[in-house]
C-alpha cells in the first residue's frame, strides 16, 4: 500500500470520516464523505473509489482533492475502501485453496456489502477503480447489474487478455513487465518469503518502474500480501470463461476507459478492447497526462482524471435531474 503521508490529516480537512463493516472472513475500512445536500437517503449519488496493488485508499487523495475543487462533493457521497487483504482492511484467504475468497466476485460481493451497511440495500452507485480495484469494478458491474449505473476502469485490459500477452514476441517484452503477475501467484510462502527477505528493495524498485518521472520518490512502500495475484491466475480466470460462455461477458452500463499514455503504447489496441466488451455508444476511452506519467494516473495525473471524471457522472442517466 502506498500513500502520501499527510493525507491522514487532509483526510480530516476534506470531511472524510473513517467507518468500517466487518463481515464473516473480511474486515473493511473506509473513508466515507458524506455530501452537503439534504437529498433523502435513497436518492443519493454514490461514488466509490477502488485502489490497486500495492496501495490502500490513499491513492485517491489527489483525485478528491480535484473533485472538490470542481464542486462535485456537494452533491455525491465518496467511498473509498481499503479492498480486503490490503491496508486496514482483512480477509481470511480460502481455506480450500481455491483461492475463492480473493476473487473479484467474492470481492465485489464485499464492495456491494459494505454499502449496503453504509445505504441500504437498494442504494445504485457509480463504481471507479485502478489497477487490480479496476478489476473489482468490471467485476461489479457484471455481477451486480441492477447496482452499477456506470463503471470507471483506470489502467487495466481484462486479465485472461493480459495473460494472453505473455509470450516470446518483441523479446519477451510483455512478459517482462508482467512478471509479477506469475511471481506473486506463486503457492505460499514462495513471493512472501522472497519478498521478506529484502522488501525495501522490492517494493522501491516496482514503485520505481511504475511510476513516471514526475512523480518518483512521492511512496512509502509498506508490503502486502499476494492472494489477490494467485486468485487473479486461477478463479478470477475461470469466472471470466463462465461470462464469455453465458454470453454475459458485456458490461452494459456506462464505461469510462481512462489509461496512461505509455499504457496505450505498450497494449496498443486497448480502444478495440474495450469496445468490444462494453454497449456502442455507451464506452468513452481517453489517454490522459503526457509520457511523463506513469502507472497510478488516479495520483500522478489527477486533475485531468477528475476533468474526465465529473462530465462523464453528470450524464449518466440515472442521475439526470
């Protein structure tokens, strides 16, 4: 989990009070604003925010920051959770070795939980996430169809389409900056182990590579597990076979498709992508920030995010007045 460290006491400034659920086998923490208008509870405008690896809810200080800025906390109330397994929150890994516990379903179950204790179980919600939190949000908004209204999706292509880029054209190139994905979903105590070993070194070096040269040496690194990886690789997979078999593999809500310049460099076709799983006329995708931007665009490219961010929710049908 990586975060700016003095967003605890900005957290405060911005009106973000700290709340959490506990579930059976999980334990979330989150940062909740509540908005300034006296909308009845059911009628609210709901955002949550979604971190990736390696970071916690601190990722989106800027980005709240931007939002406020633009006037957008007036009228929506923000969540932004520690995902379970990272930062303050906890999950209790499967004990089966399915890894089902750690998959984006059991974890977007969770996400849908948690609001539920924050607004009732009919509350709708606009959900956003990087990273691995992006793949929660696509998760979401497939399995809770009647929640989503529409979905943000930062710096991802679907996982089986990254495993897919793995192979030994262009030197190995893709499956070189990937490899974590096959290190960290190694059987235990493999990565952990490693990783403990020499921590600051692995952690300063994936911040370092991931992090365009703007914003270098803005992390703290603090290691984290790697179930969420090894249910990446096997039932997050199976899950994704399940909805191309079902034929519910299209996300039908709004899609907003936000990704780094160097991320559309180095995939290439990620508008076809895209597009080819959302509804016609319902994906945006848009590259922000320039080549000195790197992985973590929600903190490195912030105030363009929330530019994009704040148009796209004001269309959204559901929420239009």
């Amino acid at each position: 989990m990586l975060f700016p460290e003095s967003f605890s006491e900005k957290s405060v400034i911005l009106n973000l009070s700290q709340e959490g659920i506990r579930l059976p086998a999980t334990k979330i923490f989150t940062l909740h604003h509540s908005s300034v208008s006296n909308t009845p509870a059911r009628d609210k405008k709901v955002l949550v925010l979604l971190h990736g690896y390696p970071q916690n809810h601190t990722l989106y200080y800027e980005l709240v920051h931007e939002l406020s800025a633009l006037g957008i906390l007036e009228e929506w109330d923000i969540v932004i959770p520690d995902l379970p397994g990272y930062g303050r929150s906890s999950k209790i890994p499967s004990a089966d070795g399915s890894h089902l516990a750690n998959s984006k379903r059991a974890i977007a179950s969770d996400i849908v939980s948690l609001i539920n204790a924050l607004f009732g179980s009919q509350q709708k919600f606009v959900v956003a996430g990087h990273d691995r939190g992006a793949r929660i949000a696509y998760r979401l908004a497939k399995d809770h169809r009647d929640r989503v209204l529409g979905t943000c999706i930062m710096e991802i292509i679907p996982t089986k389409v990254v495993f897919q880029r793995m192979n030994y054209l262009d030197e190995h190139r893709m499956t070189f900056s990937t490899y974590h994905w096959i290190f960290l979903a190694l059987p235990p105590p493999i990565p952990e182990t490693l990783i403990g070993a020499s921590s600051d070194f692995y952690f300063s070096h994936t911040i370092e590579s991931w992090t365009g040269t703007r914003h270098r040496g803005h992390f703290d690194p603090i290691a984290v597990a790697s179930w969420d990886y090894r249910a990446g690789a096997s039932i997050d997979l199976e899950h994704d076979e399940d909805d191309e078999r079902n034929g519910t593999a299209i996300v039908d809500c709004p899609l907003l498709i936000l990704h780094s310049v160097e991320f559309g460099h180095k995939y290439g076709n990620v508008n076809e992508i895209w597009e080819a799983l959302g509804v016609p006329g319902k994906v945006r995708i848009k590259a922000v920030g320039d080549d000195q931007v790197g992985h973590f665009i929600p903190l490195e490219a912030a105030q363009e995010i929330a530019g994009e961010l704040v148009p796209w929710l004001n269309t959204l049908h559901a929420y239009a007045s």
